[in-house]
C-alpha cells in the first residue's frame, strides 16, 4: 500500500513547514499578531533605556533601535514585539539626567 511522504515524515517526528512558520491569513493572522504583541521578548537592562538589535525571526538585516522603559517596540521588519525590564538602579546609560543636561 502506498503512503504519502508527508505521513512518513511525520510518523518519524519531523515537522511540518506548518509546524515551524504558521501559514495564517485572515483572522488567524490576527490572532498570530496579537498574541506576539501580548507576549513581547523580554530585554533586561541597568539602565532605563538601552540599544536593542533585531536580527529577525525569519533573520533579516539586523535592525537597531532604542528600547526606553514602560514603551513596547515594534521592529518594523518582522513585527516582532520588545519589552524593556529594568533589573538595575535605572537612569540613563549616559549618566545625565535628560532634565539637567546642560
């Protein structure tokens, strides 16, 4: 009897290109994006804001950005999602206040 590859393939554990990169249109695409924006990478810092580089989910260019305490990023390229989590003393990594520069 014949079986079709994708059976034998999935018998022995391999995944699917469904399984690792969702195909979603409509509102399952929706749903994808509002779930990555509800669970955002999570970037720890000292300081209250810092550079963050983005080099994609599916490995575009990196890209740069600043990632400022209690704002949600969005890298514009892949839509992924960045938190910064303040594990430190805050301020800015530059040691000035924005307020007393001079």
């Amino acid at each position: 009897m014949w079986r079709r590859l994708s059976d034998n393939v999935l018998s022995k554990g391999k995944k699917r290109v469904e399984d690792v990169i969702p195909i979603a249109t409509g509102h399952e695409l929706e749903e994808i994006a509002v779930e990555l924006e509800e669970s955002p990478a999570i970037i720890k810092s000292v300081y209250d804001k810092r550079i963050v580089g983005c080099p994609g989910k599916d490995e575009h260019d990196v890209v740069w950005f600043w990632l400022e305490k209690g704002k949600m990023h969005e890298c514009p390229v892949c839509s992924q999602y960045f938190m910064l989590e303040v594990v430190g003393p805050g301020g800015p990594p530059d040691g000035h206040d924005d307020d007393n520069h001079r």
